[in-house]
C-alpha cells in the first residue's frame, strides 16, 4: 500500500519569487532585463495580465488593455503567456527543494514553504540552511552549463613536452577543486545568488510568518523572525499581509484598524461580530495564536513491473512492445497518481548470462505513455541488447508533484493543446531567425480601436512566441 502519513514542520522557510512568470521570462530572454515588459493575459491578448516593476513606474497595472499601456509607456516590451513553461519550471524548482527537506508545501505560482524541522542539528544555524536553500534556487535558475571542449591525446610516456618559460622556469599549473566556504553572517543578510531572480526568503514560526517576513525582505535577501521576536514583529506589518478579500481591506482600513497590531488588540468576539470567519483568522493569525505547519507529502516509492518470457527473444520489435505494455501498466499504479516522472529505467537479464539497461531522465516529466516511449526506443535503437532476454522490467524511480493534465494553469485540454502549438511554433520562429538573422514575424495588436484610420488603430510589433 502507499504510505499515506503526512510530514509537517513548524518551523517554515518562505521562498517567494515575485512576478514569477516575468523571472523565467528573463531568464529565458537575458535581454529584457532592464526593459519595460509585460505579459500579455493567457485568454486575451487584449489585456496585461503582468507587468514589470519598470513598467509600474509608468503606470501600467495588470488588467489594463494594451492601448492604455502602450500610450503610458511606448517602450513596453509585450510577450505573450507560455503558462506551461512557467509551470514546468515551478515544478523543477519544487524538485530541487526536496533534496533539502522532505516537507515542501507549493502554495502559489513563485511561492514555495519548506520544512525545516531538524535542519539545524544536520546543517547549522538558520543562516547557513538559508545558504543552503540559495544554492539551490542558483542551481535550478543557471542557465545549463556548456560542455568542455574535448581535451587533446597526452603524449605517451618519456616523450612528454616540457613548457619552458624565458627565464627557465617550468611552467605549471594549480588546480582548486573547492569553492570558497561562506562565512557566517548576521540574520538579515542578502542570500548568495549568481543569477538574477529576486527570490527573497523569510524563517519563521508557521507558514504566515515566514510569510510576512519574505514580503518584507528585499530583493535577493532574508529576514529571520526568532521565535521570541515573533509577535513584535507580526504587530507592526501592515494588515495587507493577510489573506483577505478587497471589501474586508477597504473595511478594515476604514475602521483604521491598518497594521496587525491594531487588529490583534480588538477582542476576537468584535473581530468575528464584524467580519465573521474570515475576521476570526485574521484576528487568529495577527494575534500569533494561529500557527499553520507547512504540510508535505512523502515522495512515492519506486514503481517497479516485470514480466518473464516463456522463450528468451531478441527481436527489437517484441521488446519495444512488451516495453510499452509494461509502461502503461507502471502509470495506473496506484502510486503514481497525482506524480509525473521523471526518471524511466528499463532492464532485463540475457540469456547467456549478464542484463541489459536502458535509462532516460526526462527533461519534461511526463504522465504520458508516448513520451516516456519516445526516449527508451531511441536509446534500444542506440543499445540494443547484446543476447537473447529473458525477463524485462520498467522502473520509475524519480517524480515530481502534479500530473500533466493536471497543470497549474492548462486546467482543461484545450489549453494543453494551444501550449503544444505554442512550442511548435516557437521553434518554427526560433528556425526563421536563425536563418535570416533577423524576425520575420510580427503581431498585430488593436491600439486606438475608436479611429478611423487604420494605420492608428493597429499597430505591428515583433512576434517572439
């Protein structure tokens, strides 16, 4: 059976990546730092659905059309919306966050609540295990390293070539395979990161507290909230911090009742009386008698199915078909549901003795039957195996949260649809301008739909799928 026991931490670590879309975006594109961008909103292209920090200085807000926005800011880069991509990429970032703690809790698009518990015995003090979290948040976010070139055939022995300097000394060269150790820092320190993400990381007791303490870091830094220093913190930061609808805000702020503080002072009959539910939680989580612990869920264990042979067989047909038999047993395992993979093996043992392996880790883990075929038949096209097989079996040993039809933002299978479009043509551009140095492609957009001339009611722009 699956295990189904729930891990929980009370102690959280709030890693949050304002404007998340617009971070992968740059990291995608390096040339739109320091632009004016914008997303445009995955329903309507009519509509921003985020802008940049840049763009907000000249008034440009989300759910604007693009002809306000543009007659605002003309410089402003609009990108239309790849929700798949971002949704991949929050996945990958969760995966990584789970090789340093069990308990990891996905809240929002950007937003992640990881499980310290017993980090600290292991690790060190919170500051180092907030090092450690940013090591990795720069790992997932650098782009993929480029590969040595090949390293030319040593000399054979006795007839090595010496290297002389002018002066007649040998030349030679050190090697340092460590990297420099960071020393220890005071709690507010910015978080050590190579690449630009703006990720900010708050400690503190329970989810809202590591929460409000991410909000109020800046840009690639942490804010560590000890437990004694915990409610004087939570009472001077702004009610905004809670999870509440706009009139309960506009409500509050009325009343001024505008940082925790002021809230927490009320008794919580009068909170309840006035807002019901939702003032019995805010009241709960700014007074600090509400605690929540990040919740996680165990990683499944692997998915191994097997089958044996009556007959051992060589053929490279019947293997792939066993192969894809075997697969589409492995994905209705009870354990898989709700993972995708990331990690297939495919095994058997030979005839005359030995086994035979194929293995792919999935750059895109998938739940789907035709791409986790796609690269184990290219790999037994590759290495097919040397005798006869006498059992095979397919493992899946490595997954990431959620499903591929089960996405963050693809919901339906329309949406999964237009996502696939929209990589193929995304190649097909990126194909074009390779060719011709230069895009070939342009969008047209509405921008003054009132006139009467066409040449302002539209206007042309560069096309970037």
């Amino acid at each position: 059976m699956a295990d189904s026991r729930v891990l929980t931490s009370d102690t959280v670590a709030c890693v949050w990546i304002p404007h998340f879309p617009l971070r992968m975006e740059e990291c995608r594109r390096p040339d739109l730092q320091g632009k004016p961008t914008a997303i445009l909103a995955p329903e309507t292209t009519r509509k921003i659905w985020l802008a940049s920090p840049l763009t907000k200085k000249h008034g440009v807000e989300p759910n604007m059309t693009v002809s306000q926005a543009i007659g605002l800011c003309p410089a402003l880069t609009l990108l239309e919306a790849d929700p798949v991509y971002y949704d991949e990429r929050f996945s990958q970032l969760v995966l990584r966050l789970s090789g340093v703690s069990p308990v990891i809790e996905p809240a929002d698009i950007g937003c992640i609540y990881v499980g310290v518990d017993g980090l600290e015995r292991l690790v060190g003090d919170p500051q180092r295990v907030i090092e450690l979290i940013a090591c990795v948040i720069d790992q997932w976010a650098a782009p993929a390293p480029v590969p040595p070139a090949p390293q030319q055939a040593k000399p054979p022995p006795g007839k090595r070539r010496r290297r002389w300097r002018r002066d007649g000394q040998l030349l030679t060269a050190k090697r340092h395979h460590h990297a420099p150790r960071p020393s220890a820092a005071q709690p507010s320190r910015p978080i050590p990161s190579c690449f630009n993400t703006s990720a900010r990381i708050g400690w503190g007791r329970g989810k809202f507290t590591a929460w409000v303490a991410a909000c109020r870091a800046n840009p690639g830094s942490s804010i560590i909230v000890p437990e004694s220093e915990r409610l004087a913190f939570l009472h001077r930061q702004s009610v905004a911090t809670l999870p509440l609808d706009t009139d309960t805000y506009r409500r509050l702020w009325r009343l001024d009742l505008r940082t925790l503080g002021r809230l927490a002072a009320l008794p919580e009959a009068a909170a309840v009386s006035q807002f019901g539910r939702e003032g019995r939680l805010a009241w709960q989580l700014a007074s600090g008698q509400r605690v929540e612990p990040a919740t996680g869920r165990e990683t499944p264990q692997p998915i191994v199915v097997t089958v044996d042979f009556p007959v051992p067989f060589a053929d490279s047909a019947i293997l792939l078909h066993a192969m894809q038999q075997l697969l589409a047993r492995a994905l209705r395992h009870p354990r898989r549901i709700g993972w995708r993979v990331h990690r297939v093996r495919a095994r058997g043992d030979l005839e005359q003795g030995g086994s035979w392996m194929i293995e792919s880790i999935l750059r895109e883990p998938t739940a789907t039957l035709d791409h986790l075929m796609a690269p184990l038949r290219t790999r037994l096209t590759l290495a097919p195996p040397t005798g006869a097989i006498q059992n095979l079996s397919v493992e899946f040993s490595s997954f990431v949260p959620g499903t591929a039809e089960l996405q963050l933002f693809a919901r339906d299978a329309s949406s999964a649809a237009r996502a696939g479009r929209r990589r193929a043509l995304r190649w097909a551009a990126g194909e074009i301008r390779a060719r011709m140095n230069q895009s070939m492609l342009h969008h047209i957009i509405e921008v003054h739909p009132w006139s009467r001339l066409p040449e302002r009611r539209y206007a042309l722009i560069d096309y970037d799928p």
